[in-house]
C-alpha cells in the first residue's frame, strides 16, 4: 500500500456508487476502482456498497456511503482550472445537469450538493492585475456573473 499522496474521501447518504460513475463520466482520465459492501454487523443492509474508489481528472477519491449524518456544503470545493471557454461551458453544464445548481461567481452545485468552482485559465491574473483599477473592473465583471465569461472578464479588465 502506498503512503504517498492524498486521497479525498466524500460521504454520501447512499449514492456513492451513482456518484463515483457520475464523475468518472464527467471528466478524461477517470476510471473506477476497487468496491467495498458492507457486511453483517454493520449499520447497513449486508451486501449494500460502502466505499467505491475511483480517479476523477487523475485525482484519486474515495466515494463511501455513511448514511444522512453529514452533508457537503460550501466550505469544500473543487476547482476545475478550464484552458478555454468551451470547457468552462462544458464543465457548467454537467456539473449541473439533472438537479444541480448554478451559483454565483463560477460557482456551482452538482446534484449531489458537492461545490465546485469551474474558473477559466487566466482568470486570477485579471482579478490579481497590478493596476488597481483593471482589477477591480475584472473582480466586479466576476461578482455579477454565475458561469464565468472569459470574452466578457477580459473586456472588463480592459475598460471596455
């Protein structure tokens, strides 16, 4: 067993399984792995799926199902660093699809209730600029969006 790295564990009441599938389809080089169940003298029924590993954009996860005590909110998240505008529109829409939610800035909700920040390449550097002013014009164009617009940031920042 290796010692190195980092794995993120998410709970979910039950839907660890449909969850661990539905990143693995969302994002290239993802695959599923090994599936744990839950035997006698647990919590849950015998033979249900406990944990299921899986790798998301080369980020390894572990998916466990611990039933309702803990549900994800906005003090976690995933960022989704996107080369383009097309992938940050690609990432929106799945990650939303089917009952998650659009949020302010970049962010989003999946259906699941897990945060993710879907942010296009050279965002930071707008909002970061050393000009004071072509960074506040870019941070103010961010605060009114919900999915970021790269054209529009960039315009912003410009003054125009």
């Amino acid at each position: 067993m290796a010692t190195d790295g980092f794995t993120t564990c998410l709970w979910f009441e039950d839907q660890a399984e449909e969850a661990a599938h539905f990143y693995v389809s969302v994002f290239k080089n993802s695959s599923i792995g090994a599936l744990a169940r839950y035997g006698e003298g647990t919590f849950q029924p015998v033979g249900s799926v406990m944990t299921v590993e899986f790798t998301a954009n080369g980020q390894k996860f572990v998916a466990l199902n611990g039933g309702p005590q803990f549900t994800f909110n906005e003090a976690v998240s995933f960022q989704v660093l996107c080369a383009d505008q097309a992938e940050v529109d690609h990432y929106w829409a799945k990650l939303t699809e089917n009952g998650g939610e659009p949020g302010p800035c970049g962010w989003l909700k999946d259906k699941y209730g897990l945060s993710w920040q879907v942010i296009p390449e050279g965002l930071t550097e707008l909002i970061t600029d050393a000009d004071p002013q072509k960074a506040a014009r870019a941070t103010q164009a961010m605060m009114a969006m919900g999915k970021l617009d790269i054209a529009a940031l960039r315009k912003a920042h410009a003054g125009e």
